[in-house]
C-alpha cells in the first residue's frame, strides 16, 4: 500500500496507521474519501472541537464496525516523546496524553510498576484499553449531515444499541 521510506525507519509504524488510510475518513462534499489531517488537529473553538476531535478518535480507537488502530500505541509514545501540545496522537489529546504521564509517574513513585513508560504503555498497564472500551460506550460520531450545508453536523451513535433507542 505504501513505500517504505528507508530514509526513517524509527517510524516504519505510520505506513500501517489507519489515519494514513483515506478509507478510514467520512465523505467530503464531493463524495470523495480523503486523507484529512486536520481533522487530528482540531480548532480551539469550543463548539467544533469535541465534534473533530470524537470524529479522529473514533480513527484512532476503532468504533463497532472498524478495528483500533494497530499502531495507536505506538502513536501515543511518539506524541509523548516529543511533547507534541497540538493534536490527537493514539486517540489521546495533549491533555489526556499528560494525565497518562502523571499517572505512570504516580505508580512509579508509589511502587506499583518498575516499567519504563514505554513498556507500561506497550504492555497494555496504562488502562488505555479501558479507555477504548469507554468510548465506543458513550461518545457519538460526529458525522457531516449530506442534508445540510457542508460543515455542519449531525450526531450518529458508535456503541451497541441503548434501551430505548
């Protein structure tokens, strides 16, 4: 599907990325499946961000029909190694990317692990798989509404029906 750039291999893991794949993203308006970038760097307004961030999220952990990513963790570490204060990397943002940090510092400190952080992570100790399992529960997907002007939105529900749904 892609070249292998031997010019980085420390970063041979983005060919598999499913953000890398134009499959994975919502039409545009033209109908067109597109590689979107932006969409893992959602704006700061309020209004728009959950919508965009939910929406590369649900790119990064998977929904009911779609697998995870095979490479979030390895995108998680990336963003964390260089700090990156912008984006979604591993379906995490800037914010719950640092918690994650003061966690592991936490359980270090406490005695509970002895695990580098990166180890903590690749081993699954950092609860992120909970987090995946939380958020196909209760976060919608945000989706265009082919029905209304391009960039608005409407909500479509990711998990497993609810009662009275």
């Amino acid at each position: 599907m892609y070249e292998y750039d031997p010019r980085e291999p420390e970063y041979v893991w983005r060919y598999e990325a499913r953000c890398s794949d134009p499959n994975n993203y919502p039409p545009n308006e033209n109908g067109e499946r597109v590689v979107d970038t932006n969409l893992f760097f959602p704006p700061r307004n309020k209004d728009v961000y959950k919508i965009k961030a939910d929406m590369a999220k649900a790119i990064c952990w998977g929904t009911a029909e779609t697998p995870m990513c095979p490479v979030r963790k390895e995108c998680l570490l990336y963003a964390v190694k260089i700090d990156d204060e912008h984006g979604i990397y591993g379906g995490m943002s800037h914010r719950e990317r640092a918690h994650l940090v003061r966690k592991h510092a936490r359980q270090v400190k406490d005695g509970l692990t002895t695990k580098s952080f990166r180890q903590w992570v690749m081993d699954g100790d950092d609860g992120t798989e909970d987090k995946a399992r939380q958020f196909l529960k209760a976060v919608p997907r945000h989706e265009e509404n082919p029905n209304e002007t391009p960039g608005q939105y409407r909500t479509v529900y990711l998990g497993p029906a609810r009662e009275g749904t």
